[in-house]
C-alpha cells in the first residue's frame, strides 16, 4: 500500500471518529425544539469538510460509518431512527458532493450546509412516509426548516473556519 492511500485511509479514518463523537455528543444533548428529528447536525462538519478537502465519495464513505457507527452506539441498526439518520445523512452528503462539484462558484461552503441541512430533513421525511405509508410527515417540513436553516448556516460557518485553518 503506498504511503499517499495509507494517509488517506488514516485520515478518512479520523474523519469517521471525529463525525461518530460529534453524532454521540450531539445525542446527549437537549434540544428545545418541539418538533420530533430537529438537531443541531453536527456531525455534518465532517462530511462537509471532506466533500471539500477529498471529495464525494470519501464523504459518503464517512457519512455512511459514522451513522452505521452511530446506531450501534444508540437504537440499533434496523431501528426506525437508523433508518432516518442513514438515508438523510446518504442523500444530503451526495446533495451537497454535487453542489460543490458542479456549482463550487455560485455555493459558497455556508450555502453547501444549509442546502444539506433541507436536504436531510426532506429526505427523512420521505423515509418516514414511506416507512409508516403516511405522506402527512411532511406537514412537518416547514417546523423542520425552522431549524434547519439556522443549524445548517452555524454548520457551515465552522466548516468554512476549519478548511480556512486545517489543511490537508
């Protein structure tokens, strides 16, 4: 294995731990919000610096560990929550992998998240609905866009100072 694949590896493999610990320690946080699935997304801070810093795929990678990782740690792997957690972090990754790779001038980093943010509360909606064949989840949308808006730019913020000050 040459020593350019092996740092990667190292690296993507610090990544998915620094993801798992902020997926962990954002679950043990309170979050007053009224609505069911709102989260701060902090997790999302490592899948957005890698799209930037190594790409999609190694980003999907991550995102795909960490919530596999994740459920392990908390509900299980088949629990409805994995379910949701999986699908809107897969879909919001390659959401946001595209954006940057096709519209990196017209989105900035903060724009990335905060496109990722909606993008993983409408697919989580779209993973309940056809779980529970119930299409009234996304009445919750725009309760859930209330907190995805603000917790997807402070996401993007802190991505943007972390690509600004670490490089790889």
């Amino acid at each position: 294995m040459s020593t350019n694949r092996t740092s990667k590896l190292v690296y993507l493999g610090l990544m998915v731990g620094i993801a798992l610990a902020l997926h962990i320690i954002e679950s043990l946080l309170p979050i007053p919000a009224p609505i069911p699935g709102a989260k701060l997304g902090l997790a999302n801070i490592a899948a957005l610096y890698v799209i930037i810093r190594m790409g999609t795929k190694e980003s999907v990678c991550v995102t795909v560990l960490r919530t596999i990782l994740g459920a392990l740690y908390g509900a299980g792997l088949f629990a409805p929550t994995f379910l949701l957690s999986f699908f809107g972090g897969l879909v919001s990754t390659v959401v946001m992998g595209l954006g940057f790779s096709v519209f990196q001038k017209q989105f900035s980093i903060i724009g990335l998240s905060v496109l990722g943010a909606v993008t993983h509360n409408v697919a989580q909606l779209a993973v309940a609905s056809f779980m529970f064949e119930q299409i009234g989840f996304f009445y919750y949308l725009p309760y859930l866009l209330f907190y995805a808006l603000p917790t997807g730019f402070f996401v993007g913020i802190v991505t943007q100072q972390l690509a600004k000050k670490i490089h790889f």
